[in-house]
C-alpha cells in the first residue's frame, strides 16, 4: 500500500467489489446513475505540449525502424504536428517489467478537438491499450467494459463516475493500479490537483493524488517522452526517480540497438526519497526511426545496469 489516504480507498472499493460480487456480478446496482452532463467540461489547461506521437505501426508487433506507409511521414523528418481539429492526450497504462522497472507508463492518444480534453482523455484510457502497446507488454488493470458515467471539475478537485465494471474482480494490487491510472490521467492536466471516484453516483472516499501512487512507479520514471511518442532533438527528458545518490543514466539506442547517446543524470533527491529531473540529451541519426530511451541505474558494486526500463520512441536527425 502507498500513503494513509490510498490505504482506506483501496479497502473502501475493495469492499465495494466484494458487495457487487454478492449481488450477482458488475451489473448489480450500487445506487442511482446521474444523468450525464450536457455541457462540456469546463476548460482544462493542457501541461507542457507533448512531441508528436510516432507514425503508427499497429500492423506489426515487431519493432520497426522504418514508419509505416499509411502514417505519412518523411523518413528524413519527425513526423507532422497533429491536423487542426486534433488534440493530443495522455493515458497511463502498466508497461511490465522486472522488479524496480515495471509501473506506470503515459502513452498518447491524438482525439478530436474538444473542451472535453480530461473526458476524452479517461474514454482513451478505458478504451485500453492497443494491439502494438499490449505486444510491448504494455496493460491496464482497469476491466473491460467499464464507462465513464460523468466527470466534473471544480477548484482543482476532478469527480470521475464510472460504471460498476470498474469494481468487478481483482486484488489489492490490481485495484490499486487501476486507481492510480485513472488519477494519474486526470492529473496530468494543471488545473487537477486530485481525483474523487464514484460508483455509479456513491462516492468511495476522500480524494486522492498521484502522491498517494508512487508506488506504482519504477525506480526511474519517465513521464516525457512518452512511450512511442516522438522523442526530438535533442531529446528532452523528464521524470522522477529513488536512487542511490540520486544519480542514474540515460541512453538512446537508434534502431540497432547501437548506442548512440548515454549521459548521467541527477535527481532532485535520492537514496530512500523521490526526486525529479529534466535534461535534454542530443543524439546522431542519419535518418528517422523507431529506437529506444534507456533509464538504468549502475550497481554500487560493479556498476552493472540494474533498474532497467526500456521506451519506445521515435528518432530524428537533429534540425
């Protein structure tokens, strides 16, 4: 478990699983539904842009260095900004891993221009991983079936409704992942400190944050660039990480698997507390390509990687 407030929510909506699983499965009635809102969310400010998401290869579940031909993008150049009329959002699913590199992961979702950003940004979550993101091993504890019944946001506080699917079946553990996708999704906007669940209109506890998750995350976290997303150059990294003093390294791997950058860097904080960073990082490649950003903590012992987390990305010759 995380902090004193995850602690009664998780046991709040595992109790909540076990009175749904008494009255016949996730379709038993935990209260009357709201009816849902017919005005858009108010405007939620968006955090600092995301690079262009990378061309799509969703047709293959191997790694490729070359875009796909219906992405439309130069093989020379980063891919196009998103069309007008196109937002790009955040969902955060589980990309596996070895123990101190599993957790949390932002991939992007490019949507149609809305107010609605935080609403569509919670449907892109619930719709899942994609075929391409699950062969990466990427997954979601969030069961299927599950819709958002509304979202409303109000001083910095967002109220997500979801249907009773959302507390159908799982362990502590799972359900405790699937609260933290969801608050870290609606976080990711500025003006959401904390996230508010109910169940088809019942409110599960007090409202929580992604500090009440951090246990969800890998030894070093890589919030941008997010996985598969255009990484630019150079590269600009940010995240947060618990270390041994504080230090780790990045590496970018062109399509090869050639090493074609690694660089140490510094955390705010370290050994036993979390700290962030942000560092740009330039690389060489000859032309554009899928490679990869490599986080890794060298072994106080032998200075062997240990923590290792791998994210796909898309390379570009630097402009």
């Amino acid at each position: 478990m995380n902090s004193h407030r995850s602690i009664p929510l998780v046991a709040v909506l595992l109790g909540t699983i076990a009175l749904v699983s008494a009255c016949g499965g996730s379709s038993g009635s935990l209260g009357s539904v709201p009816v849902a809102s017919s005005s858009p969310d108010p405007s939620v400010a968006q955090g600092s842009p995301d690079a262009t998401p990378a061309p799509s290869d969703e047709a293959s579940t191997e790694p490729s260095d070359e875009p796909s031909s219906s992405a439309g993008a130069s093989s020379s150049t980063a891919p196009s900004p998103a069309p007008t009329g196109t937002t790009i959002v955040r969902a955060y699913f589980w990309l596996g891993g070895l123990p101190g590199s599993e957790g949390l992961v932002a991939v992007l979702r490019e949507i149609p221009g809305t107010k609605s950003v935080a609403k569509a940004a919670i449907n892109g979550l619930l719709a899942g991983p994609t075929n391409g993101e699950t062969a990466r091993s990427i997954t979601t504890s969030i069961p299927n079936g599950t819709q958002l019944l509304d979202l409303s946001i109000d001083k910095g506080v967002a109220t997500v409704n979801l249907s009773a699917e959302f507390v159908s079946g799982g362990e502590s553990s799972a359900v405790q992942t699937r609260l933290g996708q969801v608050t870290y999704t609606l976080t990711q906007f500025p003006t959401v400190k904390s996230v508010v669940f109910q169940i088809e209109g019942v409110q599960l506890a007090d409202a929580v944050s992604r500090a009440d998750y951090v246990a969800l995350l890998p030894d070093i976290w890589v919030d941008r660039p997010a996985f598969n997303a255009a990484i630019g150059n150079p590269a600009h990294i940010t995240g947060n990480a618990d270390v041994f003093e504080a230090t780790f390294r990045i590496s970018i791997l062109d399509g090869g698997g050639k090493v074609i950058a690694d660089a140490q860097v510094m955390a705010s904080c370290g050994s036993g507390c979390r700290g962030t960073f942000d560092t740009t990082i330039a690389y060489t490649v000859s032309k554009a390509q899928y490679g990869t950003l490599r986080v890794y903590n060298p072994s106080a012992k032998d200075g062997s990687p240990e923590s290792i987390r791998d994210y796909r990305v898309w390379l570009t010759p630097k402009s």
